[in-house]
C-alpha cells in the first residue's frame, strides 16, 4: 500500500533536499532548481535537519514552489524520509544540499522513467570540476545520451561498497522512495549507499548518460564521520539487506568476502575512535558471516594493519 502525501495536491515532481547548516551555498543550488525546464509540474522541499546558521530563513517561497520543513537534528537519512513523507510528487528527485542541478536535470529523469516504466528509478551523471583530468565514464561516452537499464542492481551492491548514484543523483517512485527512506535514522554515514540498497531490492534502474549535477567538494558526512566510519555502516547495511532479502543464496559468498576483508580495515579505528556502538555492530555481523577459521585472521590483520 502506497503511503499517503500528507499534503493531497498531487503532483509530477518533488525535489527533497536534506540541509544542515548550508547558510552560504543553498541559495546557489535552489537557484539551479528554480531553474529547471520541465514541462511538468514540481515542487522543492528542503528539510533543515536542526540548522544552527539560519539556514533556509533567506529563502523566497517563489511561486508556492519551494516548502521548508524544519526538524531536530536526526541525520541526513532522516531528513530525506520526512521529505519523502511530505512530498506531493509522483516521483521523487534528490538532490544534496551543496550541488548545482543543470537546467535539464528533472526532465532527462522524468523522460527516463516514463520511457522505462518498469524500473523503480533512474540515475544520471555528476560531474566534478575540482577534478582538471576529470571525463565521463566509458559507458556514458559509448550511449551518448541515451538509456542503460541495470536489471539485476542488487549485484553492484553486493559487491561493491560504493552507491551507484553518485551524489545522490537519483530519481525514485515515490512507494520505493518512502520504503527505501524508512526507518533510516540509524545511518548517520553510508545513508546515500543503505537507501539505494533498498531501492534495488525494489526492482530495476535506468541509467542515463548525461551530466545532470555537478559536484562541490565541501565538508561533507565522509569528511565528518571519517572514511572507516563510513565502510563500517555500508557493511552494516550489506548485512541488513541480506537479512531482509532472506539470505539469498546467490550472493552468499559476496557477504562473507566483503565482511571479512572489511572489517579488518574497520575495527581498529573504531576501537581508537571510542565507537563502541558501531565496533560492536561490525564484530555482531562478523561473527555471524564470517568463516569461523577466518575470524583469528581478520582481528590479526585489523590490530597488525
């Protein structure tokens, strides 16, 4: 059952925004939102997530567009759920609070759904311009501007540590997006890798091969939290996706190798950072998915490393 909008004025496009103190740089990237030509309807819902620098208080509602939900501080992950919860969009669009949208990003992922109606959500392209030698990837330059649908997007996750959208530039159905957001107030890192877990356990993705975000290499959650922090949470999640998959078969090896060679480059800084909640959740899954014989290993290498 589809979860209600709290608001019942429907419409085709909610662009959420999950904002913690962004004062200085959220009236550039709502400006590129503002900007966008869509022939459809949407709307821009920004969630200050217990901002402490007035972010959010210079912002001009234009047009009934753009609505600011304010809440306690609760994490990126939580602010995207409330921002699912009150979007009024069919489809919901993300976008981080510190990148610039180009004019073309709505309707190049609102095309590639309507065009591939059985995919759950559509991913696009991000640049980044700190990079001078910085391209597009291979199979953006071979589609050249068309579609790459990944019918099988649980096998990326499974064995790799990283999401498939970068920078959350990713467009979801709305049901998938409310589901996948759900209950995430948990990962205070690796948020952007847990929820597009959970969207490929909703179905297939549409890749797009176009440049439709740009990048902005500021003081972001992996700058915060620490990189270990961040691969500690994507294992966690790893483990709590098989869980709820009910343990499928086909991906058992991929859980075991990737908890055990991840956690042997986790529990030592978890240990030295005092972050005895998430060292405990790692050695719980370590224990549960490791091979017995491999677990004297993985410590040695973890206090040797």
């Amino acid at each position: 059952m589809n979860p209600k909008c709290i608001d019942q004025e429907k419409l085709d496009v909610s662009i959420v925004v999950p904002v913690f103190n962004r004062y200085e740089r959220l009236q550039i990237v709502v400006d590129s939102l503002m900007s966008q030509d869509f022939t459809g309807s949407y709307e821009i819902v920004i969630i200050d997530d217990g901002s402490t620098d007035g972010t959010g208080n210079n912002l001009h509602n234009v047009d009934g567009k753009i609505r600011v939900i304010r809440q306690e501080n609760q994490g990126a992950a939580a602010a995207r759920h409330t921002g699912v919860a009150h979007a009024k969009g069919d489809i919901v669009v993300f976008n981080d609070s510190d990148d610039i949208a180009y004019p073309d990003k709505l309707q190049v992922l609102f095309d590639a759904l309507q065009a591939n109606p059985h995919c759950v959500a559509a991913i696009a392209v991000v640049k980044n311009p700190s990079k001078v030698d910085w391209s597009p990837p291979l199979w953006v330059r071979e589609l050249d501007g068309s579609y790459l649908v990944n019918n099988a997007p649980l096998d990326h996750f499974f064995n790799n540590y990283y999401p498939i959208a970068a920078a959350m530039n990713i467009a979801v159905k709305r049901d998938t997006a409310y589901f996948a957001s759900k209950e995430s107030e948990y990962y205070r890192a690796a948020n952007d890798f847990h929820f597009q877990f959970k969207v490929a356990t909703k179905g297939a993705i549409v890749c797009v091969s176009k440049i439709t975000n740009e990048y902005f290499v500021g003081q972001g959650i992996t700058t915060v939290q620490g990189i270990h922090t961040q691969a500690a949470y994507a294992l966690i999640s790893l483990a709590d996706n098989y869980r709820a998959l009910g343990h499928p078969p086909n991906f058992a090896l991929s859980v075991q190798k990737r908890i055990e060679n991840g956690s042997s480059h986790v529990l030592k800084p978890l240990l030295k950072s005092r972050k005895f909640g998430l060292l405990f959740a790692v050695v719980k899954n370590m224990l549960r998915y490791s091979r017995l014989k491999q677990i004297p290993r993985t410590v040695w290498w973890a206090i040797s490393s």
